[in-house]
C-alpha cells in the first residue's frame, strides 16, 4: 500500500494526550482521504505511555508504535521514526497537543503541491513561559547567522519533509533542533515555513529546561564543524596554526632587529613583553598543527569518508 503521509511522534511520559492526539489526526487524516500512518515513539516512558499505544494500535491499525528500553532523548526518537516511516511526506509533531494535527493537510500540499523539501512550522503566537520564548529569540537569531537559513522557529516540533529528506540525513544527541541546517548542508536547500497555531500544553510537563540552550549552542558549533571540517580537518586546525606561526614569527623578527640593530641597551629580550607574546603564539601554533594532523589521521580511517549524496544517475545501473 502506498501511504501518503507518515506522522512521526517522539513522545516521553505522554500518557494522557496520545489518545486525543491520534483521535484527532485520524480524523483530519479521513476528511482529507490521506492514506496515513501514524508512528509513535516511545522514548521510554517511565509512566503508561505504552499501554496506551497498544491499546490504541489495536484499535485502529494505521497506528504504529516503537519503544525504546531507556530514554534516548528526541533527536534518536525522530531518527528511529524517521528509518521506519513509509509514506511521500513525513511530518513531525510532538505528542503533548500543542501542535495542530489541522496544520496536516496545508503542510502536505506544500511539499507535495509547491515541491518544498522541509516545511518547517513557526510557532508564530507561542503558548510558552518567557523564560524559554526569550532565549529561544537569541538562539533562533544565531542560528540563522550561522546558517544562513530563514526561519523563525528552528526548533518547532512541527514540520513536513518530503521522504527523501529524512531518508538522507541523520539526526542524533540534541540534533533536532538543527534538523534544517543539517538538511540544507545534505543538499536539501528548498526550505521555508508555515505560520502554525501553538497551543499551551494541556497535560504532564515539558522535558527540556533551560540547559537546552547550552547544550544548543554547542550542538550548533559541532554541526557547524563537522558539516564544514569533518573530511578536511586541517584546513581548520592548519590555518588557526598558520595564523599563530605568523603572529609569533612577526613578534620575533621585531624584537631581534630591534634588539640587536636599533636599540641594543634596551632591556633582556626575556623581560619584554612581546616575548611572551611570540613564545605563547609558538606553542598554541604547534598544538593547533597537532591538532589537525591527528584529526587528519582519523578521518582518513572514518568509514564514511567517501560517502557523498547522491541525487541523480543516468545510464548507471542502480
Ligand atoms: N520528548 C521525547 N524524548 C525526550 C524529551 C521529549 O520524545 O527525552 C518528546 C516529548 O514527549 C514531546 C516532544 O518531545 O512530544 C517535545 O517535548 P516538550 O513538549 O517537553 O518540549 P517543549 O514543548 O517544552 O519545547
Ligand atoms: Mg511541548
């Protein structure tokens, strides 16, 4: 059967909202005549979540679910559903109803009508304390610099991809709040988003507190590494090296010439300043180059060194 939509739904601890939740997308789903699955999973719930899934997937077999045995956090729940999801379009939302299953029809077209990769949602009048909409503005803002992608709303839980988007990319640690970065640097750049109603959640607490903005903005300086440097590691270590190796060159032919041609009385060149200068310079210069060379070594043993994506072939058997 050929399924048009697949609805991936990372859930912890959200015993009380997954029956509202599937009632309510299976009901959009069947106005619309979508064929449609729904997969839900478990990041390990330590309440009932899992019962209620399979009481749910009894009845009503579009509904599929996954547990994890401990909780692996969202990024590995969505890569999970991401691997098993069959249908043109995947979207994402989480399982606390504060996203609209309604936004699921105009998320569809888009992909599917305007020929978008990623339809990520904004969540424009956010239904969040401020000590989270706040940050969220500052992080949203660095990202965007970074990436050069614009959105609003990296983060929304909401989003449509077209299923060779996820098919391609990997998400794992916290690396779902980057997913569109990740996509565009995959070669997926046809990304925009969708105004969606938000709404407060109505049941249990939210899973993330505020370390998630640490923790995002070292996620943010890995992809930005890994995306650019993983295969060349030297060409980032070299020339921060490079550039030490010059400083210090630069200090220490000042001092020499200065010590033994212009100014000979002046004081022992181990007491000025520009020494220190020059040997600090040295020393972070070579363990910068050290730096690159064994990055080098390991990412000339990294199995997926030659893996590229590929988009199309022609005449090439498959
Ligand atoms: N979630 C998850 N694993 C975790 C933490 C959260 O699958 O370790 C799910 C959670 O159940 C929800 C979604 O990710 O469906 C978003 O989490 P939450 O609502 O707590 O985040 P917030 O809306 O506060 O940003
Ligand atoms: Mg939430």
């Amino acid at each position: 059967m050929n399924i048009d939509i697949s609805l991936v739904i990372p859930l912890y601890n959200e015993e009380d909202s997954l029956a509202e939740l599937t009632t309510w997308i299976k009901k959009v789903c069947d106005s619309k005549n979508y064929k449609y699955e729904i997969l839900l999973i478990n990041d390990g719930s330590t309440d009932n979540s899992w019962n209620v899934i399979s009481i749910l997937s009894k009845e009503n077999t579009n509904i599929k679910g996954i547990s994890f045995r401990r909780n692996y956090g969202k990024s590995a729940a969505l890569n999970v559903g991401f691997e098993h999801a069959q249908g043109d379009v995947v979207i994402t939302m989480d399982a606390d109803l504060q996203d609209s299953p309604d936004e699921i029809p105009s998320l569809y077209d888009m992909i599917i009508k305007d020929g978008f990769d990623i339809v990520s949602g904004w969540k424009k009048d956010r239904k969040d304390p401020l000590s989270k909409t706040i940050p969220t503005k500052l992080y949203n803002a660095v990202t965007r610099r970074v990436s050069g992608i614009k959105l609003h709303d990296m983060n929304c839980g909401l989003k449509a991809y077209k299923s060779e988007v996820v098919k391609n990319i990997e998400v794992y640690g916290e690396m779902h709040r980057y997913i569109p970065v990740i996509a565009k640097w995959s070669g997926f750049d046809k990304i925009t988003e969708k105004a969606v109603v938000h709404y407060a959640r109505k049941h249990g607490v939210s899973k993330f507190g505020l370390e998630r903005f640490i923790f995002g903005f070292l996620d943010l300086f890995s992809i930005t590494f890994i995306v650019k440097y993983a295969k060349r590691p030297m060409h980032f270590f070299g020339s921060l090296g490079t550039l030490m190796f010059l400083i210090s060159f630069l200090f220490l032919i000042y001092i020499g010439v200065d010590k033994l041609f212009l100014n000979k009385g002046a004081k022992l060149i181990a007491n000025r300043t520009e020494f220190y200068v020059a040997l600090t310079a040295l020393i972070l210069g070579v363990q910068l180059f050290l730096a690159g060379f064994l990055g080098e070594m390991i990412a000339r043993n990294s199995p997926k060194r030659n893996v590229y994506k590929i988009s199309h072939k022609s005449n090439l058997d498959e």
